[in-house]
C-alpha cells in the first residue's frame, strides 16, 4: 500500500473509541513493502495480521520515516498475535 502526498489514511487506530477503526487487516503476500509511507504524515496502522510476530520482519516491509527522515512513521503495534476470522 503506497500513501503520499496528503493521504491519510486509518489502517488501526486504537486510540478512539469507535471500533469502526480497529484494524484487523491482513497484510500478507505482498510485493514489496506492505506499507509504504511516503506522506509527511503519521500513519497508525494497529491491531493488524502481518503473518508474523516477529516484530522486526514486520518492520522491514513497513517504508516510512524510519527509512527516510522526509517522510512520516508508521505505528504499527501492538499486532494482532494469530489470524483474524
């Protein structure tokens, strides 16, 4: 998923209290990174299933400004721990 320019888009956010935002996306079988944050802007993207646990193979499919200062970061925990039915 690339985002630039203004995008911003909620891919988890578990900070409001609507659960409409939860997450519980799969990001699985991608080319390349899973996320590709090239937006100055934050990105939460929580509570997600990235076919892993291991937190620095979920990093390295995520670009964002931990790659590239120019560019906004990703919040990607906490991670949902097992596939989401």
């Amino acid at each position: 998923m690339g985002i630039v320019d203004e995008a911003r888009p909620n891919l988890g956010n578990l900070s409001t209290s609507t659960p409409d935002d939860d997450g519980h996306n799969v990001f699985d079988h991608n080319e390349g990174y899973d996320i590709c944050n090239e937006s100055v802007h934050n990105i939460r993207a929580q509570n997600n299933w990235w076919a892993t646990e291991n937190l620095d193979q979920i990093a390295q499919r995520i670009f964002d400004g931990n790659d590239a200062d120019s560019y906004g970061n990703v919040f990607m925990l906490p991670i949902i721990a097992g596939l989401v039915s």
